[in-house]
C-alpha cells in the first residue's frame, strides 16, 4: 500500500474511533432518560421522514432560507458519492463505485454532482449574506455557524479545482460533457504544464480529504450535532396527542409528577435538545418571546441542551452519585414556564420536529402539583374548576340559563334517540360574551332541523385548562366524569363551538377510554349544513378578517372551513400577514386567560392591532376565548369602529328569511 494510503488509512480509522465514542455515549445519555411513548405506526412515520428529511417539506415554510438549506441537503447526499470515490481511490488507486461505477447511471452522476457543487456554493453565499450583510434579527451569529459554512465553502471550491485539473490531466476526459461547471474552471488552468495540474489537483484533493475529516469529528460536538440526529428526531416524533405529555395512568402509585430535574424527561426529549439546529424559527414565531416576554423557545431548549450535557457527564463519568439540580431558578426562569399559551406555533416553525410545549406542561406539572406554586389568577381558575366545574367560578346549577328561553332540548329529559350533543363548553354557559355565540349556533341548530341535545347542568367542563395549567389530576377527573356521562347516554357524535373543548375531547380523551366518538367542530359542522343545502344565507359584503384559533389551525389541522363559510356568506375576506396554521395567537390558551400580562405588550393588544390594520370592519373568530380577548383589544385600542363575531354570530345574523 502506497505512503499517502496508509497515512490516510490511519486518519480516517482515528477519525471513526472519535465519531464511534461520541455516538456510544450520545446513546448513553439517552438511556439515562425515562421511558417516552411506544414507537408504533411505522408506515406514518416512514411517509413522514421521507416528506420530511428526504424531500425537507417544513423547511419551506419560509421558501428562500428553505431551499437554502434543501441545496445543502440534497447537495450532500449527492456529493456524498463523490466523497465515497475520493476515500476509496485513497484506499484502492482505481477504486469505482461498485454498481454504480460502471454503469450507464455513472456519467448522469457525474453531472448531478458537478451542478449541485454550484448550487451548494450558491446557497453558502446566500447563507453568509444573510448572516453578515442582511443581519436577519433570528440567526445568532456564532463562530461555529460561520466555521461550518467556510467549511462547507472550502468543499465545493476543493471539489471543483480537482474534477477540473483532473480534465486538463485527460484523466476524465471521456465525462467532460458530464461535468460542465468543473470543465469551466479547468479553462482557468489552460498552459499550466501537467506537473502543476497535479499539483492542483493533489492539493485541491487533500484539502477536500481533510475538511470532510474535520467535518466528520467537529459535528457531534458543535452546535451542528443535528445534522446526524435530526433525521432520527423526525421518525421518533411523538404521533400521540399534540401539545401535551402522556396521561398520567396511576396517580397513586406515581411519586413524582411532571418533571423536577433532567433525569425527569425522556429520551425522547434529549433527542429533542440534541436535535436543535438554533435556526430561531420557533423563537421567532412565539407570541410571548415577540410581545416582549421572558420566553424564547430556542434558548429554553439549548438551555436544557446544555445542562443535559453538564449533568450527563456526572452520571457517566463521576465517580459519586451526582446532586441533582432542580430545572427551575437553576436553568429555567419559572417566569418563562407561565409565559407559554401553549400556542404551538414554535413547533410548527420547527423544521426538525421538536415538541416545545409537553416539556413546558410537564415542568408545570411539577410546580402544581408537587410544590402548589402558581400564578394566583390561575389558582382561582383551580379552584372554582374544583369546587364548580368551570373557571369562572360559577354555580354548576346554572349551567342551563344561557338557553332557558331557547328551543333547546336538555339530554336527560330526552327520549334517548338524539343524534348530536352540543356540548357547549364553559364560556358558552357562563361568559356573558361567549353565551351569544352558543345562542347563535342553536339558531342555526334549530333552522337546519338537526337532532341534537345539551347536557345541560350535567356538563364540566373538559379539563383543558387544568391540563394546560399543569394539574393533570384535575384534568383528568374533569374528563373521566364527562366521559361517563357520554357513556351515559351512548354519545356518538359531538359537536363544539370551542376549539379548546374541540381538542380535548376528540385527542385527549380517547386515551382516557372514550372510543368510536365523532366530534366535530362548529365551522365544519355549519360549512357542511351549507353544502348539504340545509341553511340558506343571505348576501352580506361587509369586509372582515378571520383570526385561526390555535387549538383549530394547529392541533386539528382546521383551516379552510371557516374561510368557505365566509366565501358563501360573500363576505370580503382580507387576510392577515399571519393566517392559518402561522397566525398569532390570541393569548388565551394555556390557561392564560385568567392570566394578566404585566411584561411587555399584551398579546391579545398585538393581535388587535394586526387585524385592525387589515381595514376589515369584523374582526371573525372561530373560538369563545379569541373572541373575549379580541373585544378586550379592540377595548385598549379604543376602536370603537371594528366588531368582534364569532362565525356562528356572523350566519346566523346571515340567515335566508
């Protein structure tokens, strides 16, 4: 074997036993984690990788910086052959790729490779000009992400001056055609005598060797570990409930409950902080971090990354059993644990799959229900939800009033054969603001002659607040009291006009044993009434703008029903900058709307100020909670100019005579 094959040889096999022992003791602290979720639907999470890493679809939720990092993606697996033929002709002088090597495919990849090295190149220099000349407010500026880039610089430019000193060497003459881009680069080398050829091709070569050597050891080190986790983060993505952990199956046998110190996540969760790129794509769509509180999603994760990564060395290497430190106060403001609305927009941003929200709720479970330290305002919520089955503190006797002089059949007083329930939901009972929308819905209820019931003062409320807020035994026995009454009375399909209730009945109880239940939500329910030609409207041109819940766009995927209910009212529909699943939050959810905000601007007050500035007169809502607190920020705005309408509200004012 040749000088420089050995040498070679013996770097590449120092370089493997570095990159062997990070990966062994990466999986090593995964062990230390709890057990996470059962790994099932394979075929999902196949369809999902492939849509995901392979074909890079969340990237493009913004276009430009997605393709940018789609090139270099799709640059690397491309390239990566041509690093294969390099190692190997290292190794082996005259090393091809076996199948591929001499094949009619050969010359194709070729050129595949040749024009992704300039497609990669191009992406770095727009990599680098948004970092250094646009400045974009969300990329931190590390040495590590410049090193990375220089690095990945320096490939394409070693990869292009060698394919092209190679060709001026006839060493690959009969591919010229297949290499355009190198081709071009070898004119630059035209009367170069073939000593110096070599010289640039051998030097381009072990530059090009030693970078991608570099690369191979710096990775699993640097802030750029997701490049080799990412992929396993997106396959092992939690498929159960959106937005909340695990129910919690036996409280009595559990001593702990959420989640204390790190050893208290899952493994699941540590692939999570291994796996963030620092992109600032959560961060920057986190309505708490852009109305100027203490949240910011990614510096919540990195700040776990790094204390994981601190402690995990005491649990592997040390040699007396570790004092385990206490996440809040210690690594995580307890500010920034109720500064969440559980909104999920940073893990729709997210492009590698990480769930932000289930690991702020678990950290809430630990503060509630094992040190009792919350928020005051919320406390309230606790505890009239406790002593009244609703937060807001009101007789469970008079659930009924908001339609005692409604035609408006109450369940138990039925003959049984009610095809819908209508389970209205606390703000629709008790909230002056919201009994409208419930009275309005009945309205369309009644004119389309459905078959339905309430459950009138049997009805609590569905747990989600008490879940959110991180009282997990509460949300549970409120679920489990409803589930028994639907039981109760052979509920098979269930309609809501709030999202929240929405969600938590259709995706956190079918896990607390309710099963073969249809739920649907008003503005699936009313848009389908339309199609069926069950209700005939009345054309209204007024100009609104449509607010997408949260709880509706981004945990339920529910988007286009509402807008089509708009479009057939023939209202002028003006969009926000932010709609669908990347609207804004409103600020109510997570148990937030018995919070008041006292750092920076309010929620609710920016969101006003966006859907005011579209110039509609409606401000339109699909949701109790959005609609309380855009009425308080139209309230603060002082305009008395734009309504607050709930799509109920704005059909049944719409109804054919």
């Amino acid at each position: 074997m040749e000088l420089y094959s050995l040498i070679f040889l013996g770097a590449f096999i120092f370089v493997l036993g570095i990159l062997v022992w990070r990966v062994v003791e990466l999986l090593r602290i995964l062990k230390l984690g709890k057990p996470a979720f059962p790994i099932r639907e394979i075929p999902k999470r196949i369809y999902i990788f492939i849509v995901n890493v392979l074909g890079q679809k969340k990237l493009f939720g913004e276009k430009k910086p997605g393709l940018m990092h789609a090139l270099f993606f799709w640059g690397f697996i491309v390239i990566g052959f041509d690093t294969i033929t390099i190692f190997g002709s290292l190794l082996f002088p005259g090393f091809v790729l076996p199948v591929i090597g001499n094949s009619i495919a050969y010359p194709y990849l070729l050129f595949l490779e040749d024009l992704f090295a300039v497609f990669v190149l191009g992406a770095i220099i727009y990599a680098l000009t948004r970092r250094l000349i646009l400045h974009v407010p969300r990329l931190l500026n590390s040495k590590e992400a410049l090193l990375i880039l220089i690095m990945i610089l320096t490939l394409m430019i070693t990869k292009l001056l060698m394919d092209g000193a190679r060709l001026d060497l006839n060493e690959m003459s009969n591919y010229k055609h297949y290499l355009p881009f190198s081709y071009a680069v070898g004119l630059t080398f035209k009367g170069l005598s073939p000593t110096y050829l070599t010289y640039i091709k051998n030097t381009a070569i072990a530059i090009h060797v030693f970078i991608l050597l570099s690369f191979i050891v710096y990775v699993p080190y640097s802030k750029h570990l997701h490049i080799m986790t990412a992929p396993f983060n997106v396959f092992f993505t939690d498929l159960s409930t959106k937005g909340v952990p695990p129910p919690i199956k036996d409280f009595e046998k559990q001593e702990k409950f959420g989640v204390e110190t790190i050893r208290d996540f899952t493994w699941k969760d540590y692939l999570d902080m291994y796996t963030c790129t620092e992109c600032g794509r959560c961060t920057y769509n986190c309505p708490a971090f852009l109305t100027g509180k203490e949240l910011s999603p990614r510096e919540f994760i990195l700040d776990l990354k790094h204390h994981l990564f601190i402690e995990s060395k005491k649990y592997l290497y040390g040699k007396e059993t570790p004092t385990e430190v206490k996440l809040i106060d210690n690594v995580i403001k307890e500010e920034i644990i109720w500064d969440c609305t559980t909104c999920r927009a940073c893990e729709n941003a997210c492009p590698v799959f990480i769930q932000h929200v289930p690991k702020i709720i678990k950290m809430r479970q630990n503060l509630v229900m094992m040190e009792g330290k919350l928020p005051s305002s919320m406390q309230t919520a606790l505890q009239n939800l406790e002593a009244n089955y609703n937060p807001w503190g009101i007789s469970s006797e008079d659930r009924e009033q908001w339609c005692k002089d409604l035609d408006v059949k109450i369940m138990n007083k039925t003959d049984g054969k009610v095809e819908y329930l209508y389970f209205v939901g606390c703000a629709g009972s008790f909230d002056p603001r919201a009994k409208n929308i419930a009275r309005s819905f009945v309205k369309i209820l009644n004119e389309a002659k459905v078959n339905y019931a309430i459950l009138g003062n049997e009805e609590k409320c569905t747990g989600d607040p008490a879940k959110r807020i991180g009282n997990e035994f509460l949300a549970e026995q409120l679920a489990n009291d409803n589930i028994t009454t639907f039981k109760k009375y052979n509920v098979k399909k269930i309609i809501t006009t709030c999202p929240h209730c929405y969600n938590s009945i259709k995706n956190d109880y079918p896990s607390l044993g309710l099963e073969n239940v249809e739920v649907i939500h008003h503005t699936d329910f009313i848009n389908n009434l339309i199609k069926e030609d069950k209700i005939k409207l009345k054309a209204n041109k007024e100009k609104v703008t449509f607010h997408d819940s949260c709880y509706l766009a981004r945990y339920n995927d529910i988007t286009e029903s509402p807008r089509e209910v708009i479009h057939e009212v023939g209202l002028d529909l003006k969009e926000m900058p932010r709609n669908g699943k990347n609207a804004m939050c409103c600020g109510a959810g997570g148990g937030k709307l018995w919070f008041e905000e006292k750092k920076g601007t309010r929620i609710n007050v920016a969101r006003t100020e966006e859907a005011i500035s579209t110039g509609a007169n409606t401000i339109v809502s699909a949701c109790p909670y959005c609609t309380i607190m855009f009425e308080d920020g139209i309230n603060a705005s002082k305009n008395d100019n734009v309504k607050v309408k709930d799509l109920a509200e704005i059909v049944a004012e719409n109804l054919a005579d």
